[in-house]
C-alpha cells in the first residue's frame, strides 16, 4: 500500500528516470561576469601614497596587459577603507592554476614599466605596507 510518502517519493524516482539530464537544460547557459572584491584597510597615512601607486603604476600595467582596472569604492562606514571591484576576464578558472595568463600578463607588463623585476619587488612590498588588512572574495552576475 502507498501512502502520501511513498506516493512522493515514487513520483520524484519517475521524474529522476523520465528526463534525462541533457533535456532538463536545454538551453545553452549564459555566460556570466565574474568579479573579485578586495577590501582594504590602509595603514595611517597611507591614502595618497596608495592611490598614487594605483594610478601610477598598476592600472598602467593593467592596462598593457589588456586587463580591466577595478572600480575604487572609497567606503564610508565599516571596518574597510576601500572596496575594489575587478572583474575577472577569465572566470574562476583563473583560480585552477597557479600561474593564470592574466598574472602572467600583468607582472610583465608592470616589469617593463617598473625596468626591472627587482622595482617590482619593491614596489609591492611597499604596497604591502601600506595595507594594514584586507579580505577578498568573489562573486558573479547571473545572466
């Protein structure tokens, strides 16, 4: 005998067996943007000479690179001083390997505009410092 359990389970088997998974997502998916958001708290005094980096420096080498500049969010209350947006031109794929092109991409062209790899060391350990802390997560638009 069948009760309204059984009865449910049975029909959700039935359904599970009568559709097979290629006809459930028929349609191609969308694709979607993918970004990274930093948040960042900056040490004492560091606003000017942060931004002057930024400006000077990496979004210059983001540029070369065919990369997009994140959109600076200066934050008005909360823990973080600023917010930046980046979206990520290939997905989270470029988390599935350690040296992603848009990396690659974006440290030679900071290299070239810095002369050497040893400026570029330095400049990010001065970044470094200016960054008493951050988080970082991401998130994506749905089509």
């Amino acid at each position: 005998m069948f009760t309204p359990v059984k009865h449910l389970a049975f029909a959700a088997a039935i359904t599970c067996v009568s559709f097979p998974a290629g006809a459930q997502n028929a349609e191609p998916e969308e694709a979607r943007t993918t970004y990274q958001i930093t948040f960042i708290e900056l040490a004492d005094g560091a606003d000017d000479r942060w931004m002057e980096i930024l400006t000077e420096n990496t979004n210059p080498a983001r540029q070369v690179a065919g990369l997009p500049l994140p959109t600076v969010h200066w934050l008005v209350n909360g823990p973080w001083d600023l917010m930046l947006v980046t979206e990520m031109p290939d997905g989270m794929a470029a988390l599935d390997s350690h040296n992603p092109r848009t990396v690659t991409a974006y440290r030679a062209a900071l290299q070239q505009r810095m002369g050497s790899e040893a400026a570029v060391d330095a400049l990010t350990k001065e970044m470094d410092a200016l960054v008493a802390g951050s988080d970082r997560m991401f998130s994506h638009t749905h089509p």
